[in-house]
C-alpha cells in the first residue's frame, strides 16, 4: 500500500504549463494586459543589453514612471532567451509578443549599438541611472568600464544590486554567469526595486522580504485534510498542446495552500510595521484545518487572530446560530455557537465576514 505521500494524487501541479497557458492565452487576446504605469518622474536609466535581466528591468522601471532605453548590440532584443533558447523550446513569436508588451509601456530600444568601455563615462553622465545588464563579463572588461570587478563579473551589494559607481547597478550575467532565465528576470526586477529607490531620493535599501509564517513540515494526518477536496485527477505532464479543459482540470488539482489574503493581510501589514516576530503563542503552531460546510466559505482556524470582528458582525446581523469564542487561554477559538457549523453560523453574513476578516482565515472558496 503507498504510503500517505506517495498517492498518485499528490504529485505536484503542473505549475509552469498552467502559467505559460494562462500567459499565452492573455498575449493571443484583443487587449493583453498592460499594467498601470505611475505618472512621468522626468528620471531617464540606461540599460545596457536588452536580454531577460535588462528587459524585466525596464518593464518594472516604466511602472514606476522612469523613461529607460535598452542599448543592445544585437539587431533583436531578447538576448539569450532569443540567441541562445531553440525556437522549439521558446517560439519567436511568443517572445516578440512579451518584448511588445514592454514597447507599449513606453521602453526605447537602440540595437545594433554596443557600448564600450570610452562611452560608459558619457551614459552614466547623459542618464539618472545605469544598469548594466549586457551578460557575462570577464573581470578586466569590468574594470574597463571603471567598475570593481568580483571573480565572476561585476561586483554588486547583493542587496541592491549597486555597483561601485553611484547611480550604477548590473544584474544578471554581467553579475555571475548563468544559464537561467528565470533568475535573471527575478534579479532585473530586483535592480528595478532599487533603482527606483535611487531615482525617487529615498535610502536604497532594496527589496523587502515579506513578513511571512509557513506552516512548515506537515504533522501526521495532515496531508489526507488537505487532500480532502482536492480532484483526485493524476497530474497532467509537459505538452505542447496544453488545452482549456486540461488546463482547468489541473487547476482543480491545486490544495491551495496558499494564503487567500497574502496581498492584504492585516496581520502581515500591522507586523512589518512594527517588527512583530513569527513565533506562534505557546511555541507550537495550530494543527491544520479546514471547514467546508459553507458552499461558499472556507473558514481555516488557523489562520484566525481572535479579533472577533465575524463575531461581531454574526450578532448585529441577527444570525440565529452565528459565531462566538469557545475555550480559554491560548486554545480560545472562533467557532460556531453551540457547536454549530459555519454553514449554520453565516446565513446571512457570510459576505461581511469575509471582507472584515483581516488575515483570510475567512475566504471564499
């Protein structure tokens, strides 16, 4: 017999094939979607190579409301995900299509125009901001450009990506050499954090972690809760023809482990504000739990802070059964009164609950 995790059911969801679904789906629309660019800031950056590092830069940089020109010697953008991504893995068009999403938001590209080392002095001068992100770098073509160099590339404070001039930062292979487009992109976007916080006058700092509490390694008999409404379908494997149907039956397959409110959660909000710790009341954390019974609602104990606004909001709202605190000390909880289920409890105000509650524990399904 398999054990707990080894049931077919609990392979991992296809996470990549459901975003590039989701993603092509969006670039093949009328109107893909284009994010909301702040107002003009009159601040002008230089980005040196226009591959995955230098174009997720720019499309950070625009929103923020910066002007930014990609300087490429190639005739093409994209950099290596162009030159040196097969086709068959990544088709031309697919990519064009991204690069036109960051056109549309304002970014200018000079290509076939390389940069050297006698003109770098001038950008940095014609330019608010540099960002070097024209790929790999031996160290003396480093120090040419008058940067410290590190033995794989530009040397940077890995915290916000600043190199050893003012207003000069690099990211992706210029910093250490890597085949990964993903970590490129995610470094690009982390020079764009810092970048704006140069270019807006406040204290470069770089990205912030989000205060956050994993549940950790799940406890014996956990794992059957959190299967208990998941599809039961057997993961959907790498294929070019990925469909709709297919695409919402492993979709289905998600736990959804996640946090329904990590965009605003009070909690997470209210702790990064005054440098509250993650430590659970009484050392250990809340077994997990879900409750169901609502065919709406998902009430996760938890999750729940004992602010007691649902209980509350259950009594104006005249619930008959509605929700109230049970226990004592640390193992108070909110529950429904007289042992009832959340479906009893929230009747009528079941849509109040959820928007007042401040950390998700209340959410719709």
């Amino acid at each position: 017999m398999p054990g707990e995790d080894e049931h077919p059911a609990h392979a991992p969801v296809a996470i990549c094939l459901l975003k590039r679904f989701v993603a092509d789906v969006d670039l093949q629309s009328d109107e893909p979607f284009l994010p909301e660019c702040a107002a003009a800031t009159g601040k002008r950056v230089a980005i040196v190579g226009a591959g995955p590092a230098g174009l997720a830069a720019a499309y950070y940089l625009l929103q923020g409301g910066h002007a930014c020109v990609l300087f490429d010697e190639h005739d093409q953008p994209g950099g290596m995900l162009r030159y040196g991504v097969g086709e068959e893995e990544l088709p031309r068009e697919v990519l064009n299509a991204e690069i036109g999403i960051i056109r549309r938001l304002g970014a200018e590209f000079r290509l076939n125009e390389r940069i050297e080392p006698a003109g770098f002095g001038a950008l940095r001068e014609d330019f608010d901001a540099v960002l070097v992100a024209a790929g790999e770098m031996k160290p003396g073509e480093v120090e040419r450009f008058g940067l410290a160099a590190s033995e794989c590339g530009v040397r940077i404070d890995r915290n916000t990506f600043a190199a050893s001039q003012d207003g000069v930062f690099a990211g992706g292979g210029s910093v250490r050499p890597s085949r990964m487009a993903v970590r490129a992109v995610a470094e690009g976007r982390s020079a764009a954090v810092a970048m704006h916080q140069y270019l807006s006058g406040e204290p470069v700092t770089g990205e912030n972690s989000p205060w956050s509490v994993h549940i950790g390694k799940l406890q014996e008999g956990e794992m059957a809760r959190f299967m208990a409404e998941a599809d039961d379908s057997p993961r959907v494997e790498q294929q070019d023809d990925f469909s709709k149907d297919q695409a919402c039956i492993e979709a289905r397959r998600c736990l959804h482990c996640d946090c329904r409110s990590a965009d605003d959660c009070g909690l997470r909000l209210y702790a990064e504000r005054y440098g509250a710790k993650a430590v659970p009341a009484g050392g250990e954390r809340t077994p997990f739990e879900q409750q169901r019974h609502h065919p709406e609602v998902v009430y996760e104990p938890g999750k729940c802070i004992r602010c007691g606004l649902c209980v509350q909001i259950t009594r104006a709202a005249g619930e008959k059964m509605g929700l109230s605190f049970v226990g004592r000390g640390f193992k108070v909880r909110v529950a429904g009164a007289l042992n009832g289920s959340i479906a009893d409890a929230l009747k009528e105000s079941a849509a109040e609950c959820v928007a007042a509650c401040p950390t998700g524990a209340l959410a719709w399904k």
